[in-house]
C-alpha cells in the first residue's frame, strides 16, 4: 500500500523535470534585449522601403480577396437554403400513414358514410 508521501514523490519528480524544461526553454528568450516600444522605422529593404516589395497591395489582392469573400457567401447562403427547406419541409415529418391515407381514399370514393369515416378516423388518432 503507497503511502501519501510515496506517490506524493512520484508526482513531484515529473512535475520538477518538465518545470526544469520549462525554464530551459525561456530563458535564453527572456535574456534578450527587448526591441523599443513603438514604430519601427523604415530602413533600407532590398525590394523598397515596404516589407514585401515596392507595392505591398498590389490589384489582384484585392480580387481574390473580393473573390473568396464572393466564396464564402455563397456558402453561407447555401448553407442557410438547404437548412430552410429541410426544416420547412413538411413531408419529412407529417406524412399521413397508409390507413388513414386509404381512409380519406374510400371516403372521397363514397364507400364509406362521413360519421363513419369520422369514427374510424378518430379510432387511428
């Protein structure tokens, strides 16, 4: 039977490995200099002072921005009909079962009187 100082030992060796790990890992981070608060400066780029070239927002990002967006809702409004109809479908939930359907049908014939078409309907709700 472990006691508690036991299996207290078991949980506080792995606990101490991975702060140990921890530690390791961050420190060589937090020993770097910060860099200043605020803007950097522009400075000399090899493609311009933008950082990715001399027009960072060329036109074609723009379209295929407009065009997923363009995407994107068209999905949603996919999306948004298919649920609409599957929710306000009505055939999908109240489909009249076969006796009550081959009831209406004799009724509507003349084969059976309306009190008892209307007995016999109450006798299957």
């Amino acid at each position: 039977m472990r006691t508690w100082t036991a299996s207290r030992r078991v949980l506080v060796g792995p606990l101490l490995y991975a702060a140990a790990a921890v530690l390791a890992a961050t420190l060589p981070a937090l020993a770097q200099q910060a860099p200043p608060f605020g803007p950097r400066p522009f400075g000399p780029r090899p493609f311009g002072p933008h950082p990715f070239g001399p027009h960072p927002f060329a036109p074609w990002v723009f379209v295929a921005a407009g065009t997923f967006l363009a995407l994107r809702l068209l999905l949603v409004i996919g999306l948004v009909i298919v649920v609409w109809r599957l929710l306000g479908a009505g055939g999908l939930w109240h489909r009249p079962d076969s006796a009550t359907q081959l009831l209406r049908e004799r009724y509507a014939r003349g084969e059976i009187s309306e009190e008892e078409y209307r007995k016999r309907l109450s006798t299957l709700a």
